[in-house]
C-alpha cells in the first residue's frame, strides 16, 4: 500500500517495507500505534525502504513486562524520511528501576521532528529519547529524556554501532537532559536553517563530544559553550554574518586568523594566559571577524548602507546618494571635509532572500531621532550604524515598532559610500557611518570580485579603520533608545483583545494582541512576540493542563516560574482537551499598539 493514510488505533507492530506498506511510501499517520506484545517496537523503516511517512498521531513502544527489563521502542528508521507532526514515545518499563524504551533509534534516514513533533523517552530513570547511530535527526520540537529528567535524552551509538550521526537544531528545539555524541566517531552537530534567530547554550556540558559543527544557511545563530568544546580538535564551518559563538570562561586579548589554520585567539582562561584555535572553515581574514571579549567570556562574530534616494551632504549641497561619484566632497558631522572615493551599490530581491529580515530596510520616520532630524524619511539596511554619544549603534537596535521599524519590501538598492577614512557622513541630517572596507565588497555589484548570492551587507566594526566602538547593547543604547521612545506618540491599549477559538481539528487557539518588549523598552534585546502570560488552564472538570506539558509547543514561549507567555496565536492540541472547555488564568499582560488586531491561525511549518 502507497500513498495511504493510516488512522484508528493499532495494538501491533507496523513494519514497512513489506505486506500492505511497501516502498515507495507516501504515508501519512493519523492514528495511534501501541503494540500489546511486550517490548515490541511500534514502527518500523527497515533497511532499503524509499519515501516518507508523516506522522500526526501517537506512536508508543511496547511496555515491559513485570519479568522484563526492557521496554520497546517507538519508532526504528533505518532509511526513508520520518515527520514528526504528533507524538513518539518509548514503552514505559514495569519499575522505575528498569529501563524504559527509546522515543526513537535512527540507523539511517532522516528523522525531522517539526515544532509540533514531540519524542520522549519511555517513563523510567532511564530511557533515551532518541538513539543516534547514523543517520540524521532533525529537532525544531521538544525531546524529553526517559521520565523527563536530566539524563541523556540524545545518545550517539548507544546501541553500539559506528555509524556517524548528524544532529540538526533549528530553531525553536527544545531538549530535556543531556546530548552525548560519540568517543569513537566523528559526529556533527549542525546549527539548522529557518527563517529566524536561534539559540543554543551549553556545548561542552548539555552538548559533550562533538568532533564538528556547521552552521547552516538560513539562520542566525547565537551558540555558547566552554571554549574547549571548540578549541583545535573540532570544525566550524559555515559561519556567517548573523551567527554569533560566545566562548564561555575564555577572555579574549588578541587574535589573527591565519587560512587554512583557523582563528587563533590569544587571551586568559581565568587568570591562566591561554592560545586557543578555533577551526573556523572558509574565506575570511583578521578584520572579518568582529571580537568582543566581557564578563570573563569571549563573543565572536562577523563582519551597512542606504536607500536608492537618501540625500548626503555635500560640499555642492545635499545630494541623492546614487548621483554621488568618487571625488566629490562630504561633508562630516563635524563641520570637516572629505573626498568619496568609491560607491558601492546592489539592487536586492527581498523576497528571494533566505534571512529578509537581515536586509528589510529600516524606515526612520522623519524627526524620529529628535531635533527635526532626520529631515526627511531615512532607509537605511539593518546594520547600517549611526551616530550617537560618541559611539556607532546599527539601526536594527533602534527599532521601536513605530518611529523606527523595518518595512516590507520586494526589492531596494542600497548604496555605500566610502571615503578614505571611516567617518560620519549626514544622511537626511543624520549623523551615519561611511563605508568600512573589511572584505565585504563582495554584497555590492561594482565591488570588483564574484557578487555574493545573498548579500547581507553587515561587517565588523572591529576593525582597526573604525572612527568609533559599535555597541548593540549596553547603557548607551538604552540612554539612547530612552530618549528616542519619549518621542513616540503612538496609541497604546493595556486589552489584550484575548479570546479563544476552537479549530476543526478539535484544537484550541487563544488569539490576542501582541507585542516586542525589545521595540517599547530602552534594553533592545527582547525581540520576543509576546502575546499574554498565563499562570493556569483549567479544564470544565477542575483538572489543570500543566503548562510544561511537550504537547505545548505551538505559539509557545518557554516557561517561566510565575507562568508561559503566549505568541498571541498558542494552541492547546485537542489531545490535551479532552473534549472540555477550558478557562485561562493570566499571570500577565503588556501595554499593546493600539491599533492591531489578533490575527487568525496561520501554520507556519511544513517539511516534506
């Protein structure tokens, strides 16, 4: 059987590949399998089976018996592709003493829990949630180890084979206990695509062993750990712009990178002089790579520009920045002179781009920055950096929602200009940076060397060219942002327009305003859309649905001690309802833009 739905509950093991289920498989999985055999594992892609399966039900392993130590396994892939929209969990085991059975062993394949997909470990002290011995595991979802505890909830060969495991994070992953990667093999850990920021902590503790790390294209990511998890042994490959690795413990003194070595960093471990090598693969040089030790830590990154129509000042006055030329005279913020000596320029496909938020322009209505400046509307790229108390702050952390706020665009053409040293120009009036030279020239289309595909146009201001210290965060930005939000004027409501609705799949959605604290307060870094915070859901019956329960994801923010925020579109699955109304208990709300609406459902994931 092909191309087939499978639904209603099945108490045996079901095995693909032969009898009714043969490849290719194009089957999607609505029901629950359960197998009544002891130990039995509740499905299977063996060896040499070709297509997909997607999965919307619940899909448990066998339980043990009161003579047997083992549990059965949820799902076994050894090739084809598995989606996980539902639920895998391993058998629970007949004591606490016992062990309960994995969520899923991976052989081979491609097994992508999206960020509905939940796998757990069967309920015991013991228990993996998934067992990876080849293959690849996508994870956008939540993995709980055995018995939701802190143990291993991801294993690499834990069933004894040598197979070289890929393990994928995307954002939004969520895992419970420890993820221990093989001694004996060299296994990846990968940073995945998507179309926004991801977040991973802990590599060298939570995350132990990994011989490789990548990021992929698509998203940014903000990666931590000990400085040693990264030290020489391990790659890094696919750093880009946007991504940023925090070298935990580690204090950073000076550095070069030296190609076909890596990054070489010089500094303090403590109060131990230390050199360590970071094996960041690809293209780059020293001034690529933007340094900022702190705290005892180390943060490292890479490496802006304005709007087709943007006038400059010039010693002829001002004029639109695509009718400049090298040679003419600007004029700098502070009264002097100085000559252009190249202009860079690129016309770019918003919608095409696979991060469009990094190029979005960013619109500053005019009078936005106070004083009547800027003079007119001015557009810059998200990065482009401008000038305030003596220090250079990108225009994406000057974001209010408002006043200043990216706008949807299909297509813009940025230019740069450059003069023969970093300095501030007067864009509109506004004091804003000149072109940095750090070899970046290739997002520009005259730059003189292969135009790069997806330009972001953001680079280090580390560099020794720099005419002032960027900062994104920190007390000027906040003494900055604090000033500029006292002239926003926009109508703000404290109703959070809250209601619920039940979808056609049985599901709940609780729809409301929302809001970006890091658009409203002077500290810009909370860029989370926060919807309401609620403290309890009771069901009609007086039972509650715990607010940590792995069937919680979409919509969803993580849980916090006095309750978990909502996106302003959170659903409650229909498994969890039971058939019954539901009442909200709120722990909190926030000041919302006046003006918007809570917006229906959208899904906004979909593999295969």
């Amino acid at each position: 059987m092909t191309g087939s739905t499978i639904s209603g509950t099945i108490s045996h093991t079901v095995t693909f590949g032969t009898g009714a289920y043969t490849s290719p498989l194009t089957i999607t999985s609505t029901g629950d399998i359960t197998p009544s055999t002891t130990a039995a594992i509740g499905l299977v892609m063996p060896t040499g089976v070709t297509g997909s399966i997607i999965n919307f039900g619940t899909i448990t392993g066998g339980l043990s018996s009161n003579n047997s130590f083992t549990s059965g396994v949820g799902v076994q892939i050894s090739a084809g592709t598995f989606i996980n929209d539902g639920h895998v969990v391993g058998g629970a085991s007949f004591s606490s003493n016992y062990a309960g059975g994995d969520g899923v062993n991976i052989y081979g394949g491609v097994f992508d829990n999206t960020a509905r997909g939940t796998v757990a470990g069967g309920a015991s002290k013991y228990g993996y949630a998934v067992d990876l011995s080849g293959g690849t595991f996508i994870n956008a979802g939540m993995v709980i180890a055995g018995g939701g505890g802190s143990s291993e909830a991801i294993v690499f060969n834990g069933g004894g084979t040598s197979g070289v495991g890929t393990l994928v994070i995307d954002p939004g992953s969520s895992i419970v206990g420890s993820v221990v990667a093989s001694t004996s093999v060299a296994d990846l850990l990968e940073f995945g695509a998507g179309s926004s920021v991801g977040t991973v902590t802990g590599i060298g503790s939570q995350y132990q062993n990994f011989s490789h790390f990548s990021f992929a294209t698509g998203a940014s990511f903000d990666v931590s750990g000990t400085y040693t998890a990264f030290d020489a042994k391990q790659t890094i490959a696919g750093f880009a712009v946007g991504d940023t690795l925090t070298l935990d413990g580690f204090t950073e003194q000076s550095a070069t990178y030296v190609s076909g070595t890596g990054l070489e960093l010089t500094g303090t471990a403590g109060s131990t002089a230390s050199t360590i090598t970071l094996d960041v693969t690809g293209s780059f040089t020293t001034a690529n790579f933007h340094i900022t030790p702190s705290g005892g830590n180390t943060a490292i990154s890479l490496n802006p520009c304005f709007a087709q129509g943007t006038r400059i000042l010039t010693a002829r006055g001002e004029i639109p920045v695509e009718q400049l030329a090298p040679g003419d005279q600007v004029v700098l913020h502070d009264g002097s002179s100085a000559k252009i000596t190249w202009i860079g320029h690129r016309s770019v496909a918003i919608t095409a781009h696979p991060t469009p938020e990094k190029i979005q322009p960013v619109l500053i209505v005019s009078g936005a920055l106070g004083n009547g400046l800027p003079t007119r509307d001015l557009y810059v790229s998200p990065d482009h950096a401008l000038f305030f108390e003596d220090h250079l702050i990108p225009a994406k952390c000057l974001i209010n929602g408002v006043t200043i706020r990216q706008i949807p665009r299909e297509r813009i053409t940025y230019y740069h200009v450059e003069l023969a040293d970093h300095a501030i120009l007067l864009a509109e009036g506004a004091p804003a940076e000149s072109y940095l030279e750090t070899g970046n020239r290739s997002a520009f289309a005259n730059g003189d060397e292969p135009v790069r595909l997806h330009p972001d146009f953001a680079r280090s201001l580390r560099a020794a060219g720099s005419c002032a210290p960027l900062v994104e965060s920190g007390p000027v930005v906040e003494a900055v942002r604090a000033r500029l939000l006292t002239l926003v004027t926009a109508a703000t409501t404290d109703d959070p327009a809250l209601t619920t609705q039940t979808r056609p799949d049985g599901s709940l959605l609780i729809a409301s305003r929302s809001a970006i604290p890091g658009h409203r307060n002077p500290d810009p870094r909370d860029q989370r859309q926060l919807g309401v915070k609620i403290a309890r859901i009771t069901r009609a019956d007086g039972s509650l649905i715990p607010l940590d329960h792995p069937a919680l994801t979409k919509g969803w923010h993580d849980l916090e001690a006095d309750g978990r925020w909502t996106n302003g579109q959170a659903i409650i699955p229909a498994t969890l309802l039971g058939g019954q109304a539901v009442t909200l208990t709120l722990a909190a709300t926030l000041t919302y833009p006046a003006a918007q609406n809570s917006a229906p459902y959208q899904r906004s994931r979909q593999r295969g």
